[in-house]
C-alpha cells in the first residue's frame, strides 16, 4: 500500500470526544501513585479491580461515549429528550462495562460524570471553558430521566445514612470539586513546574481535602472520609506530591486508607472529568482536527 493511504482519516466531533474521554479514564488509572487507588503499582484497597481491567472497561465505553455526543449534536439543545437520551445510553454502557468486566463495577461514576460532560461539550463545541461545560452539564444532570431506575446504590445508601452528597448533587452543582478545585490545583502544580503527574496527583488530593466521596464513606465511614480529607489537606500543605515531605505524606495516606479499605473512587472519577475538561478547555482536542 502506498504511504499515503495510510494519513488517518479526520475523526468526527463526536469520535474525538469520544477519544477524549478514554484518553482521560487511561491517563487517571495510569497515575502513580494514587492513595488506595488501582494504578501502575497495584490494586490498592481494591480486591476485583487491577490496571488491565480499568484499560478494558475504559476502551469498552467509546461507543456509548460517542453515541451520547452524537445525541447532543442531534437533538441540539438541553431537554428531557437530551437528558433520557444521554440516561439510556449510559444505561447501556453501564451494560458494556459490566460485561466486559465480569459483573465489577470499574466506571459506574465516571460513565455518569464524563457523559453529561461529553453531552455538554458536543451541544456547543466553540463554547468549551471549564465553566461553561460544566454549567451545560449541571443543567442536563438536573432534569429528571423517567426512566432512571432508583436502585438502593451505595451512594443512595450513604446519603441516607450520613446525608452526603453524591455524584448527582456534584454533577448537579456543575462540579465544584472539578472547577473549583481539581482544575486551579492542577493549573497551580504546573506553573511551579513540578511535572504532569505530579501536577495530576496534586488535583486529585485537591479533589480530595473536600469531596463526600460515597465509595469511602460506603466502605469505610466518617472515620475513613476524615481520613482522606486531612490526609490529602496534609500531603498540599507539605508542599505537593513534587516535594519530599509531599511524598512522605502521600505514602502514610495511602498506608492509611488501605488498612481502613477505604479506596476513593468518586475522587478518581472527578479526576478523569478533569483532564477531559483540562484537555476540551485549552482546546489541544476539539479544535484540532474538528473544525
Ligand atoms: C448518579 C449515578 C452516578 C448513580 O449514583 P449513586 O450514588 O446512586 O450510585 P453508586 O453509589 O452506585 O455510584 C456512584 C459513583 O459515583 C462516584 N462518586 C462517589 N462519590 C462521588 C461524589 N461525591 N462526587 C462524584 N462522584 C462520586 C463513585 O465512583 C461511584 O462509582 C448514575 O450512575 C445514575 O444515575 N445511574 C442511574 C442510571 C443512569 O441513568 N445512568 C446513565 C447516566 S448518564
Ligand atoms: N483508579 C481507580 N481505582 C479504583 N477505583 C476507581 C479508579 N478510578 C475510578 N474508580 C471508581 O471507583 C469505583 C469503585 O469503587 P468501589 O469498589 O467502592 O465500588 P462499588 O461497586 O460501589 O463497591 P464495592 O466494590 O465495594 O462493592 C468505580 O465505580 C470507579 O468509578
């Protein structure tokens, strides 16, 4: 075949978001080390969970990722056809997931936080600042899917028990943790010139000194959630995961939510939501390629 043929061919809008947000769910499972977390090292306080199984699950969501673009650029606008659309698919996704996975729940919050995302993005691409993705997205996640089911999750367990917020008032809210912390921290780590992973895993503890994260609270209480709190608030005030003393008190975080099996998994889910929007917002992804 002559070299030429090989040029890739333009991807749609909806692909390249597609690609996005895989490439955002890798990037998360990839970055070492997490607390508690699957990641290059190992499962952390996760016992059905390794790195192969997060890459497959993640792959295994592109098509839901791209037909929830592909309904945005469609229907056009936000609205309860949009909104049940988008629930449908990530429904069906949920189904992918789990049948690659055998049944274990790799991304259930990532599929909800990175589809109204992708949703919000595709409906107005040439408007992809952080805040007003995430402000399309809270307006998508406040209307009501009929058709949801209203199954008694960990997450609506927890919120019954210690009336927690979870990834529905966090989507909801246009994703504080993202916008408000994750995003500045990560923007913050990068201008001190303390690396991309270093400046990935300071976003991730930024989303962790404040998130109700319902996966800790679910297995391991307020014990372990104050425990991912302080320890994260500890690990920045020592100066970062770019710092000696950062490193130290990343490693007695990590010590401390394994013993207490407690894995924060609505924080990585954030952190994935974050280098999407970081990726959509400065534009490396859509623009190129796209228009
Ligand atoms: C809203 C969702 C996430 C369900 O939330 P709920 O708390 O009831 O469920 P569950 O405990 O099983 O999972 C919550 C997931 O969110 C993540 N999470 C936990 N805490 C938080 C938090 N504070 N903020 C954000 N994410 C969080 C976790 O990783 C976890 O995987 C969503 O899955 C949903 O609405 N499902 C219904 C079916 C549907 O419509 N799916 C398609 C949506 S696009
Ligand atoms: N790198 C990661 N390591 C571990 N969990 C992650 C990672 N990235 C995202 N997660 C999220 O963490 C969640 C898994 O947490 P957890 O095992 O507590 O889920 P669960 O199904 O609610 O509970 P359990 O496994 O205790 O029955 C997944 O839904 C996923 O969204």
């Amino acid at each position: 075949m002559h070299a030429l043929n090989l040029q890739p061919k333009s991807l749609s809008l909806a692909e390249r978001l597609a690609d996005l947000a895989v490439d955002a769910l890798i990037d998360e499972a990839d970055l070492s080390p997490k607390p508690a977390l699957v990641d290059r090292r190992g499962n952390g306080a996760h016992t059905d969970l390794h790195l192969g199984l997060m890459h497959a699950s993640a792959l295994s969501l592109w098509p839901a990722f791209k037909e929830m673009a592909e309904a945005a650029i469609e229907l056009g606008e936000i609205g309860l056809p949009l909104r049940e659309a988008v629930g449908r698919i990530g429904r069906e996704g949920e189904q992918v997931m789990l049948d690659t996975t055998g049944g274990v729940n790799t991304h259930r919050g990532a599929i909800w936080a990175l589809g109204l995302l992708i949703t919000a993005a595709a409906l107005e691409p040439q408007s992809c600042s952080a805040n007003s993705v995430a402000l399309r997205a809270a307006r998508l996640a406040l209307l009501d899917d009929r058709f949801a089911p209203r199954p008694l999750s960990h997450g609506a367990q927890v919120a019954q028990r210690y009336g927690a917020r979870g990834a529905r008032e966090e989507a909801q809210l246009g994703f504080p943790a993202v916008t408000q912390r994750a995003l500045p921290q990560l923007l913050r780590s990068r201008a001190a010139g303390h690396g991309e992973q270093n400046a990935r895993l300071d976003a991730l503890l930024a989303i962790m000194t404040d998130l109700a994260d319902t996966c800790v609270l679910y297995r391991a209480g307020e014990e372990g959630l104050n425990t991912m709190q302080l320890g994260a608030r500890a690990v920045l005030d020592a100066g970062g995961s770019a710092s000696l003393g950062g490193r130290r008190r990343l490693h007695e975080l990590d010590q401390q939510l394994i013993a207490l099996n407690a894995s924060p998994g609505g924080a990585a889910d954030l952190l994935a939501a974050c280098l999407f929007i970081d990726r959509i917002a400065s534009g490396d992804g859509l623009i190129q390629g796209v228009f």
